[in-house]
C-alpha cells in the first residue's frame, strides 16, 4: 500500500509502464507522483522482462474509491491504449483536505488474462500558499491531457508563463481536458489534439502582456474568429499554440462570494413510530356487487341517452317528401317528372325491342342427311345480350358441315 501525500492544489498519479517503482517529486509547486505500475505487479505478471527489456503486453487499468465502483468526484482517469501510460489527475476542493482517500488500482493483463489489484492512498493536505488571489486558465491546443501532464512538458509551461507574468509563487490550480468542456473529439487527422486548460495561479497581478487579451481591438478580433494581437505570444509558439481568445483571468479578490445555503440532511435516522402492526389474518369480506353495477350502469346510460339523441335526430327531424316537394319551384319538378317519364319509356322499349335474329341462330338444313339441326338459341334467349356473331369456342354445340367430294 502506498501513502501519497501533496498539496490541496492539483496531485497526479501516472499509471505508467517504466521500471522504476516510484518517483516522487514537487515540481513548479504541483506534487507529481509516478506509480510505475509495470514493476509495481511484477509478482503477479510473471515472466517480468530483465533490465532493459520492453514488453509489449496491453495492459489495462481499472480505477475506483475503494467500497465504490467509480472514483471521487475531482479525480480523474484517462488511458488512451492498452499500450500507453494511464493518468490519474485532479484538483481536490477544501473539504477533501484532512481525508484519506483509498483507490484500489486494477491491473488486467490483456496477453495473459491475469489481473492484479492494488490499493494506493491519496493524503489530501492542506498548504498556505493555496489558493493564490491571480489565476490565469490557458486552453493549449496542440496537446492532450495526458501530454500535458508529463513532467517536462509543464516544466516547458510553467518556465514560459514566468517569462511573462514574473511572479513569485506559481502553482498549478487545474488540469483539465477539453472533452470535459464540452469540446469535440477531433478527426483523426494531420495530428489534431482534443486541447487541454490549464489554470495557473500567481501571487503578483496580471502582466500587461496577459492583460493584452482585454484590449477593445483583440476582443472584435475575437468575435471575428481572428487570432489576437498578443506581443508575448512568441515565448509560447514554439511549443504550445495558446489561444488567446478562451483566455480567463480571475482575480479571487474582486470575485463575490455566492453563499448556497443547503438544508440540514439530519442525522439519516427515521423517526421511531413504534413497532409494526401487521393486519389481522381475519380480514372483513367487501361486497362488490354496488361498485359492479356502477361501473355498467352509468357507461350502459350515457351509452343510450346518445343513442336516443342520434335516432331521434336521424328519424325524426327529416323533412319528408312532402316538404321537400313544397319547398322546390315547380318548374324543376316538371322537368325531374320529364326526365323521370322519359327515362321509364326508353327501359320498356328497350325490353320489347324486335331484331333480326343472326344467321348463326337460324336452323340449319345439311343437304347430304336432309336432317334440319335446331337453331343453337332457344326461343327464350334474351335477344337483347345476344351478340351477333359468336366464336367457335364459345358455341356450346359445334356442328360440322360436310364438304361434297368433286367426282370424276
């Protein structure tokens, strides 16, 4: 078990793969702590590589408050391979000093299935130079969280800003991934970086270069998505692309306490009622027979009061013919009766009507047999659908007359 101990201010634990079993250093006022957890599980990931030997086994790292499946609110983990270093990082508040806090670290071993679990101890203590009054937050865009965490690199970092502002005391306030601002995962190309903040804090006031951001004219810049005019911007440009535009300065004197107040959560006792009183096991009988006949009774009335307002509206409230004759003029009835008069005269001639009957219906005499073959219709057939020619297959008696054979 490890027992770690930092400032209130910014620890971070790397999860790494080295050789080393662990390097603990205070750096520009930040206490680092490298777990190197490769070594740290040697005994449980046998065969271990000799010196100066790599292993190229992914992996993997699960982290979590012991007795809780996940970690403290302020700490953060980030693994971007099986292959790489995992980081853990995060800026505990006031009320997380004087805690100790046991995270199990859960190694599993991607090549092998062996898994390996070991507790590390964070010791939260609080310092007098924390919080300084001068905080500065820079959103560096060409770098990762992970990247930026790396001990050279915020060496790099922090001997720019003292070319800059010039303080005294300089320490390190957050560290935070742009994804946890609400930023978008970059395209995977031309080396793009998910950008990181980093708030800085001071005990001296703002610099004029870093009060350059105020300035009226870099602001419209700003609005218009143009890069600021900023005369410090070379002692970052070779290594941290800052952009000037998401800058924030917060100057704690001038910020305006806001006092939330939070009602008393009590000691999370119930209240003793006495002891519990179950029901007797002789329950009274309910009749249900009134609650069934209300249930049918009042759909089964509306349901007909509908009913007799819908037949009394269809049968009873129509006009008539009557009325309806009264009410149209009479020379619209004259032609409706023509029409109508006109209309019966054509049925009936059309069902008395007298055509010549088609050859095809007529008898027939067979001049060989001398035998005279009934016509094909009956007397009865409806000559008004009858065609007046007819096809061979639709003939329901097909006759065949004989060819005479020439003689000689």
């Amino acid at each position: 078990m490890d027992s770690l101990s930092g400032p209130q201010q910014g620890p971070v634990i790397i999860l790494s793969r080295s050789h080393s079993d662990r390097n603990v250093y205070a750096s520009a006022g930040v206490l680092f702590v490298h777990v190197l957890v490769r070594e740290h599980f040697k005994e449980e990931f046998p065969p271990y590589p000799k010196s100066g030997d790599t292993s190229d086994d992914p992996i993997t790292f699960n982290t979590n408050l012991k007795g809780y499946p996940d970690r403290p609110g302020w700490l953060r983990y980030i693994q971007r391979t099986p292959h790489s270093d995992g980081v853990l990082y995060g800026s505990p508040t006031a009320e997380h000093v004087g805690k100790a806090m046991v995270i199990e670290i859960t190694a599993y071993n991607r090549r092998t299935f062996e898994t390996a679990r070991h507790n590390l101890v964070i010791n939260i203590k609080a310092t007098e130079e924390f919080p300084l009054p001068y905080q500065a937050e820079f959103y560096i865009k060409n770098m990762n969280v992970e990247e930026m965490l790396a001990s050279e690199v915020l060496g790099d970092f922090f001997g720019a800003v003292k070319n800059v502002w010039q303080p005294e005391k300089l320490n390190t306030v957050n560290i935070t991934s742009a994804l946890d601002r609400g930023g978008r995962v970059p395209l995977p190309i031309n080396n793009l970086k998910e950008g990181v903040y980093v708030m800085i804090g001071a005990d001296v006031p703002f610099s004029s270069c870093l009060r350059e951001v105020e300035n009226p004219h870099n602001q419209l810049r700003c609005s218009q998505e143009m890069e600021p005019v900023i005369s410090c911007d070379k002692k970052f440009r070779a290594q941290f692309h800052v952009d000037w535009c998401k800058i924030t300065l917060v100057d704690i004197n001038k910020v305006v306490p806001v006092y939330i107040s939070r009602p008393d959560p009590g000691a999370g006792i119930l209240p003793d009622f006495g002891e519990y009183n179950p029901p007797p096991e002789s329950l009274t009988s309910r009749d249900y027979f009134y609650d069934f006949l209300v249930t049918l009774a009042v759909p089964s009335a509306v349901a007909l009061v509908l009913f007799l307002i819908l037949g009394y509206t269809m049968c009873c409230r129509r006009e008539g013919v009557g009325k309806r004759n009264m009410q149209t003029p009479a020379i619209q009835l004259v032609h409706h009766s023509s029409i109508q008069k006109s209309s019966k005269e054509l049925r009936s001639m059309s069902k008395n009507r007298e055509i010549s009957w088609p050859l095809s219906t007529l008898p027939v005499f067979n001049p060989v047999s001398g035998e005279v073959v009934p016509p094909i219709h009956p007397d009865n057939y409806e000559t008004t659908s009858m065609p007046l020619m007819q096809t061979q297959a639709n003939l329901q008696n097909q006759i065949t007359i004989p060819q005479q054979r020439p003689s000689g």
